[in-house]
C-alpha cells in the first residue's frame, strides 16, 4: 500500500510538472501597450505545442516562453496542445495623434525663494527627473532650500555660485522669512575607534550637504559662513588614513545641527578565514504579499530568492560570519524595514537576492545569466567580484554588472549589491534557477566572491 502511495504521489508531481499552463499574460483578455509580448507558460515537452499554428520550442523542464507581435488593435492567439487549448485577445492601443511635443521650459522666479523638506530621505538630484541615477544626497527633514525657479515637477535649488540641484515639488514646503542666511561652523570633534572615523561638525544651523565618492570622501556643506562660495569641504583621504582604496560604508546625518560622519574602517583580515567576525544582511527579495516574478513552471521568485537566501546564511555563518536576515519566511518586508534591519546591526555588507524577469518588448529566450547592480561607486569593485564568483561557482552567464537606483543598493553605510541570479522567465535559466543544487552553489558561490574583496 505504501509503495502504491509513493507511484502515485511520482505521477501527480509529474502531472503537475508538465500541465498546460499559461503563466504570462496572466489573463485571456489583456491590453498591453507594446510592439511585442510574450507567452511564459508550461507543457510536456514530449508533446506538440503551438501559437497560432506555429510550433513552440518545450525546454525539458517542462518550460517555454515564445515572442509574439502585436499590432494596433484586437490581436487573438490560440494556444494548442495535446492536454488543451486556449484562447487569448490581447489588445494594443492605437496611437493617437498628438500635437507636437514641447519639453517643459525653465521658469526663473523674480526672486529667491524659501522651503524647507517635509519628510526624511529626500532626493537631491542633479536633473529634473524622477528616476535614474542622478541623486547627490537624501535629505532628512527641515533642511533649509533656497529657489530660484523651476521646471515640470522640481524646484531648481542654489547650492552655491556654479552649483544647482532639484528637488521635487512634493518633498518641501515654502517658508516664509529669512531662514536661509549662511550658517556657522565653529569646528568639528573627531573619534577614533576600532571599527569607524567619526567626526561631529559643530554648525548653529542646518544646511544643505553632498558627500562624493573620489580619490578621498569628500563632504560638503553648501551656505556656510566665511567660505569660498560661501561651500565648506572636508576632505578624508581614506587610502592615507587605512592604506586600504576601498571605502567599504560610510554615513552622515544631523544630530541637532551637530552633523556627525562615519567612515568605516577596513577590518583586519584573516586570510585563511577572511569572513571571521564580519557582518552581512542577506536579503531575500520580495515575500509576502509581492510575489515578485512568476517562472515558467509558476515557480515565483520570493521563494526561490528566499531559499536561496537561507542556503547563504548557512554558507557565511559556516565561514564564520555574522548573518542578518531581513526576512527568514514568507512575509512581506518593506524596502526601508529591509535597509534598517542591515543598518541597526551594523552590516558591513547587504545582499540582495532577486530572480530576473523582463518587459513586454524583450525577449525572453535571448537574456540568460546573473547581472549584479550597485549605485555608488564604494560597491562598483563589490559588484564585479560577485559577478565573477557566479560566473565561475556557479556556472551563470555574464549579464554584467549594472548601476542603478534600487532602493536596496543606495544604501551607503554598507556595501550594498543587489544579485540578478537568473531570468525566472527564460526557460533554460528558470530550469537551473528551480535547482536545489545550483541553490547551494549560488550561495557558495557569493561567499566566495565576498571572500575574495576582502582578500584582494
């Protein structure tokens, strides 16, 4: 009887390893704005498929994903196999005809004006856009603003002579008076321990500021007294003061109107054991509510990141590190919760574990591999040894590293990564992905790559 539960238990896995199953689009009645879309789905790969008419290629696994075109209008698909059939009418929108577009001029105000932000982690950015890589500093509340004019949604911000910023309409209110005025700065005090530089900048006031990320970490203050341009800048030659070049987490941030920064220390290394004592958040992504992207096979990536997560934490703590894990279950974590957890205990580094998926336009079956993005310039070296130790360990593609604005990796107090470990809607990588093996080696493969930065 037992044996006869076990067969039948195989045959039910394998039933539902090899169901017809759409998975994307995920309903038979869709609008979708694009040239092109594709279908993610599952079939057993010993059977016919087809598309209207044409034959779908069926990975082993049971996957496929098959690129179709849409033009303006009705377009109506019908799916077949030997287990079923069914139909879709996915709908592009025509194009309208629209007068000639203008792009939103500068407006210059007759005179300066005053705000002031509403809210903590304010984007300062360099253009007037509200995406992409173009922060110069996140803002905590009742920083002093002053205007000069704007554009679209942004007010154009004075930092100094030769030196503007923008900042959104939404993120300040008007103040009225002279707040503005330039501040004071009456010294700083400096701190030495084991594990950071910190200085504490004595101002009557708060300003704005900007830290970059050069040869040395520069931090300027904009609108301070008896200074050139009226822009304090100190700068700390990390590589002089360490004899180390990389600078691996910093932070800065008013206490009153004292700004206190923290530049971490590089740590003494053991080369034999060169993870021994260090601190990692390891972030699975998604869970909960946000599913994150759907496999072929409806394997979905919040629980393909957090196994993969857990198998990281064992890995690290088995090399000696100090593991913190943002979330260890099925439960949904918000991106700043995610970024706090990793910056109350003091994280040296912050990885976070994704699966890829990709727009309507692109094709499924022409992006494979692991791509890892950073956004400052601290994690950029991070970045590459993590992507060479995928490569490598666990037998990835190289989809290079990229720079981008994720809330996760524009966290500056650790070395903060973000990992594209596969396409989950590429039938070859969402195969390899589903893997308890590639899992493990994935997660061997990150500990290896976080040992060799500290070892190089």
């Amino acid at each position: 009887m037992k044996n006869l539960l076990l067969v039948i238990l195989c045959l039910f896995i394998n039933l539902r390893v090899f169901a017809f199953d759409i998975v994307y689009p995920g309903s038979q009645n869709v609008t979708i704005n694009s040239p092109s879309t594709f279908f993610i789905g599952s079939a057993n790969p010993n059977s016919k498929l087809t598309i209207n008419g044409e034959c779908v290629n069926i990975h082993n696994s049971g996957g496929f994903a098959f690129v179709v075109k849409l033009n303006e209008g009705d377009n109506r698909f019908v799916i077949k196999s030997e287990d079923g059939e069914k139909s879709f009418l996915i709908k592009r929108p025509k194009k309208t005809v629209n007068s000639v577009y203008t792009p939103p001029e500068f407006i210059q105000y007759k005179s300066k004006q005053e705000f002031m932000t509403l809210s903590d982690n304010v984007p300062l950015r360099n253009t007037p856009v509200n995406s992409g890589v173009n922060r110069l500093a996140h803002f905590p509340k009742d920083i002093p603003l002053t205007v000069d004019g704007e554009k679209s949604n942004f007010y154009r911000v004075i930092l100094g002579p030769d030196k503007n910023a923008w900042v959104d309409k939404s993120d300040v209110k008007a103040f009225e008076g002279k707040l503005n005025s330039p501040a004071v700065l009456s010294g700083y005090n400096f701190v030495d321990d084991d594990n950071y530089f910190t200085y504490i900048f004595h101002l009557d006031k708060k300003v704005p500021y900007e830290m970059v990320e050069n040869e040395s970490l520069e931090l300027k203050f904009y609108n301070v007294k008896d200074n050139p341009n009226l822009t304090y800048v100190f700068s700390f030659p990390y590589f002089e003061k360490t004899g180390v070049k990389k600078i691996i987490g910093y932070s800065g941030d008013y206490e009153g109107n004292d700004f206190v920064l923290k530049i971490r220390k590089f740590p003494p290394i053991n080369k034999k054991h060169p993870l021994n004592g260090i601190k990692i958040a390891v972030d699975a992504g998604h869970g909960g509510k946000e599913s994150g992207a759907i496999g072929c096979c409806g394997d979905k990536e919040k629980d393909i990141t957090l196994a993969i997560a857990k198998y990281l934490e064992k890995e690290l703590e088995n090399r000696g590190a100090n593991v913190i894990m943002t979330r260890s279950d099925d439960s949904y974590v918000s991106l700043k919760d995610r970024v706090d957890t990793a910056n109350n205990g003091d994280a040296m580094f912050l990885i976070s574990i994704h699966a890829n998926s990709l727009p309507d336009s692109a094709n499924p079956n022409e992006h494979q591999g692991t791509s890892v993005y950073y956004y400052y310039n601290q994690a950029k070296l991070f970045a590459a040894n993590i992507l060479v130790a995928m490569n490598t360990y666990a037998g990835t593609k190289n989809d290079k590293i990229r720079q981008g604005s994720l809330a996760l990796v524009r966290n500056t107090k650790a070395l903060s990564v973000l990992v594209e470990v596969a396409y989950l809607i590429n039938p070859e990588d969402n195969s390899m992905i589903t893997n308890v093996d590639f899992q493990k080696r994935c997660a061997k493969a990150i500990a290896n790559g976080i040992e060799d930065f500290l070892k190089n």
